[in-house]
C-alpha cells in the first residue's frame, strides 16, 4: 500500500475525529455476575463457533492497524476465561504498528495468569474493583473472590505491570461510602483510582436515578483530604479526567460520560464477541462484521466495512436526554 492510499484510510469520521483505538470483547462469559452488568434473565452464552476465532480477530486487527489503530484493550465478559489467550495475545503482539495493547480484567484470575500476561507482552491492566470489603464484594459481584482479586492486584504491582487503574463503578447508597478509602489508596500505592458514573446500559439495566452520583460530587467529597490537581495526560489514556493530591504515589481519575460527555474527543471503536462492530457503545447500531468475514469477505471488504462503521458514527450520546440508555444489547458481550 502506497503512502496515499494509506492516508486515504485512515479511519476518520464525520465529525472529525480520528479513530485510533478498538476495543476487542473476547468473550461473552465471565466468572462474576455484577448487579449493574449481567441481565436478571441471562441468555444462552455464545457458543465457540458464535465467537470470532483468534485468527479471525487477528485479520481484523492487522487491517485496522494499517488504517491507523495504534491502541488495543483486551475486554469480556471476563476475558481470562477464554482459552489460551496469552497465545493470542502473543500473536497481537507481533502486528507491526501496533504501539499499545492492555487488559481489562476483573481480577479473579489475574494472580493466576499474571506472569503469562506479561510474558506475551500486556503492562497496562484495568481491574474492575466497585469494593473493598468482602461481604459486599459478594453482594455486588455474586462471588466470594475479594481476597483472589486483592492478590491479582498485588502480585501485578510487584511483576512491574504499570499503569494498574482500579476501575469504580460509582453508586449512591451502594459503595459512596468507600469512596475516600478507594482515593486513600493512591497515597502510597502507584495505582490510578478511576471513578466511574453509573450508567443506565443495557435491557434489563438496574440503573436508577438514586443510584447515579456524578464525578464532581465524588471529587468535592475526596478533597475532604486535601487538594487534588489536575494532571496532564496523552491522547492514549482515554477519557479520564486524571488528578493528583500532593505527595501522593498514585493518581485520581474520574469518568463522567453523563455529566462530562467526552463524546468530542472519543477516538474508539469496538469489536463485541459475537463479530459485530460498534462505533458507540451507547448506541444500537452494528456492522456484522463476522458475517462479511465468513462468507469470504476480502481484506478490502473489512477495511471497507471498519470504514463505513465510523463514518456513521454519532456525534454523541443521548443519556442525558432520555433519562435511560439507548443501548439495549447485553454488556457482556458488548465489552466493557
């Protein structure tokens, strides 16, 4: 490919914005069953062959990569519990131009695959932690495993893994009164503690108005310990608002896609489990990419296909404005 035809797809939508990062689910199956994620009625789990093959992930990263994708996260469902996977994501690794490639995790088997993780190449770990407290560890998640994700965390810390971003889904009346002793613990460790809005996603959501608490409320309540200064960040690190109290190790970052929209400067796109690209996650609009792939779709046809998912995506979000989510689709298979 020619410098000009390479220029000419780069993957830029209508607004602008250049899409340099995709999100890849894994798996729609996980070994949790958080309150604000999994559907009360759970529907059958995508078989294997329901799943895109890692060669076929492979394709498409390779093409993306060629349009300019710089940046992969590796989401779920859980994305541990797909087999072998440091073997794909060793395979990531060897794609030239790929600068980037992290893990979102919930933690329960991370002490587990800690050392393979790092060996295939992931250094940036996002673990989703809504708790500090084992009893309600179980309560949100289903599952009596703080002590195993503690240890995830720990051992990661140790091996060199950096960042570690601590993932908080912020809800009133279910975990605000931990709030200060999540912040407490970037003092001393070098661990970035993000706090993200509750958000109403999905079609059997638990999200309630009571349940919502925005980013600047939290941040307000965290300066109870001191000041916190704003920190400046490159165009990779997503759309985290990032601080720092003076002295401390590690950082603050807040996410507020619902009182801070961040839609203007949103550079992703995501690849769920079962093979459909999305250009939003907060939208219900898919490309079957899966469908175009097996039925012997060209190299041409994916970019095509990458392509024509950005050029229709949206400007923005409507949360605000519906008061509920206008993605209906099961998180799980979405990707976080």
């Amino acid at each position: 490919m020619t410098e000009n035809e390479q220029e000419g797809s780069r993957l830029i939508d209508m607004f602008d914005r250049s899409i340099s990062y995709l999100r890849l689910s894994l798996t729609d199956q996980c070994n949790l069953r958080c309150l604000y994620c999994t559907p009360k009625i759970i529907t059958d789990k995508l078989t294997n062959t329901e799943l895109l093959s890692y060669e076929e992930i492979l394709r498409v990263v390779q093409l993306a990569v060629q349009m300019g994708v710089k940046k992969i996260r590796l989401t779920g469902g859980e994305p541990l519990v797909r087999h072998d996977i440091t073997t794909f994501i060793r395979g990531l690794a060897k794609i030239d131009g790929l600068e980037d490639i992290r893990l979102t995790t919930n933690g329960v088997l991370l002490a587990d695959y800690a050392e393979e993780l790092y060996q295939a190449g992931i250094r940036k770990l996002n673990i989703s932690l809504d708790t500090l407290r084992p009893d309600r560890f179980r309560e949100i998640t289903g599952g009596d495993f703080f002590a195993k994700v503690w240890r995830g965390i720990t051992i990661a810390q140790e091996m060199g893994f950096a960042p570690i971003k601590i993932n908080v889904v912020a809800m009133n009346g279910i975990n605000d009164d931990e709030f200060l002793d999540f912040a407490k613990l970037s003092l001393t460790a070098p661990y970035q503690v993000r706090f993200i809005e509750f958000m109403p996603m999905g079609k059997d959501s638990t999200w309630e108005k009571e349940k919502y608490i925005s980013a600047e409320t939290i941040k307000n309540r965290l300066e109870t310990l001191g000041p916190l200064s704003s920190v400046t960040t490159d165009g990779m690190e997503g759309p985290a608002r990032v601080f720092q109290f003076t002295g401390a190790v590690g950082k603050i970052g807040f996410i507020s896609p619902i009182s801070h929209h961040f839609c203007d400067r949103c550079n992703r796109l995501r690849l769920t489990s079962e093979g459909k690209l999305r250009s939003c996650l907060l939208t219900d609009q898919e490309t079957d990419l899966k469908t175009i792939i097996r039925n012997g779709g060209s190299d041409r046809d994916i970019q095509n296909a990458l392509r024509d998912t950005i050029l229709n995506k949206p400007k923005g979000h409507k949360l605000n404005e519906k008061k509920s989510g206008n993605c209906h689709g099961q998180m799980s298979r979405i990707g976080g």
